[in-house]
C-alpha cells in the first residue's frame, strides 16, 4: 500500500489515495490529467500514462492532446 494526500483541486471526495492499487492509480492519473496544475502534471510517470492512456476514458480532445505530446516526447501510448 502506497498511501498518498492528493490535492483538493484535484481529488475533493476522500482525503487519501492508495496508489499500489492499480484502480486507484488509474483513476488518480485520470484526475490529474482534467484537473491538475502543471506541478500535478510533473510528477506523473510519464511511461506509465503512455501504457494506461487508453484505459482513462478521458474526453476525446484530452487524450487526443496527451497521445500527441505523449508520442512526440518518444513515449509510444500501448
């Protein structure tokens, strides 16, 4: 168990996270992705978001944005 206090701009409805589990992970990612600043967005492994982008069920403008930038910075989304 990897507990983490998230942001309240970007998690307001618990006040920890357990990021070992992969649901929560994914869903953490998904949040930062549509709510974070650009210091949330730093600190996201961006070879895990390449692996998981599809699994986020982000809007299709946001992971359109991510999937180009993602691909331009040489991390291949699977």
């Amino acid at each position: 168990m990897k507990f983490f206090k998230p942001s309240r701009h970007i998690v307001w409805s618990t006040d920890t996270l357990d990021l070992g589990d992969p649901f929560q992970r994914r869903w953490y990612m998904r949040q930062v992705l549509l709510y974070g600043r650009t210091e949330d967005i730093r600190r996201l492994d961006l070879d895990e978001l390449a692996r998981h982008l599809s699994d986020l069920n982000l809007p299709s403008h946001v992971e359109s944005l991510w999937r180009v930038f993602l691909e331009r910075k040489g991390y291949a989304p699977r």
